[in-house]
C-alpha cells in the first residue's frame, strides 16, 4: 500500500493531486472505509499528523486500512499518483 507509493518518491504528493483523488469513486470509497469507527481512528491520524507524530498517525489508521476493501482501494489510488 503505503511502501509501493514511497518507492516511487519521497516527496510529498500535491495537494491538488490528492483532492482529485479523493473526489474519486475509489477515493469516496476509501474515506467511508475510514469513518467506518465513527471517524475516530480518522480524526486520531488527523490530530497526530498535526503534531507531527508519524508512528501515532500510522498506528490509527493501522486498524482502519487492515480489510481487503481498503487495500484494493489504495491500491487503485496510488496507480493514480
């Protein structure tokens, strides 16, 4: 997931780049998968990134991207990239 994107670059994705795809259909998709626990791990990761806490971010949404729905779907977004 995550790994295959980071082998392509090390550099942050553009932001506008990212907007698209999660106005996608695949996008949409994986933000429900997301908020599936009510959006706490979501919100979680969102509050740990702004801190700047890398492993506190990965270990929220650990749990939410484990399913084989959301691997599929990042797996189709970082074809996009």
């Amino acid at each position: 997931m995550v790994g295959a994107s980071q082998k392509k670059s090390n550099s942050a994705p553009d932001p506008e780049a990212v907007r698209r795809l999660l106005s996608s259909p695949e996008g949409q998709a994986l933000l429900r998968v997301l908020q599936a626990d009510g959006g706490a791990g979501l919100q979680a990761a969102v509050q740990a990134m702004k801190k700047g806490n890398v492993e506190q971010f990965k270990a929220a949404l650990s749990p939410l991207l484990e399913g084989t729905e959301a691997e599929k779907l990042t797996n189709q977004l970082e074809e996009r990239l």
